[in-house]
C-alpha cells in the first residue's frame, strides 16, 4: 500500500493532459458509434472498409514497421514498401521512420540475452 506521501508524489508526476486525451478518447469514440450504429444503422460496405482498414493497418505495423523498418528481419520491394509505410502512417501520428529508429533504440538498450529478436 501507498501512503499519502508517495500517493501524492505519484500523482503529481503524472502528466494529466496526455493521461485524460489517452483515456478519455476511446470513451468517447465508443460512445458516438454506439449512438451513431443505433441512430443510422451500419451496412455491409461500412464493415468490409472497417475491417479492410483494421487489416490493412495492423499489417503495416508489424510487418513493416516493426519487422521490417525497426528490425531489418527481411527484404521486400520498394512498392512493398511504399504500401507498409502508408498503411502505417494511417494508423498513427509520427512517421514511420521516427519511429522505428526510436523503437530500434530502445531494443539496443536491452541485452541481446532478453530481446532475442536483436540476434
């Protein structure tokens, strides 16, 4: 158990604009589309671009930007490519470059011995 004094301390270093955004948009982005699917309905077409982007996304991310742009583990095409950093950047906010160095720095940082995906 904390007590009152490293609650406090805990509380204080926590940066409460980001934490609320971070927190606080999923809440409301499942709200309004609860509320939208009940007040307009959701077609076929509506599913099959939701779950196309959903695929087409977390494809990009873990086999472009994370096998490939951060940890180098294969070779494909330029196209190939072209068609993970756009799916990638659809997904987030910095680009795919930025963050594969950041997160390749991050896994130096670690012994090979724990990350055996840097063997």
């Amino acid at each position: 158990m904390m007590n009152a004094t490293a609650s406090s301390s805990f509380l204080q270093r926590i940066n409460w604009v980001t934490t609320l955004f971070l927190l606080l948009t999923p809440l409301v982005g499942l709200i309004w589309g609860a509320l939208h699917i009940y007040a307009m309905g959701v077609g076929a077409s509506e599913l099959a671009v939701f779950f196309f982007y959903v695929c087409a996304t977390g494809f990009s991310i873990t086999t472009g930007y994370h096998r490939l742009f951060a940890h180098g583990s294969y070779e494909c095409s330029r196209v190939v490519k072209i068609e993970y950093v756009s799916g990638e950047n659809a997904r987030t906010i910095s680009p795919a470059r930025s963050t594969s160095a950041s997160h390749e720095a991050s896994s130096r940082k670690r012994s090979s011995t724990r990350n055996p995906s840097r063997s």
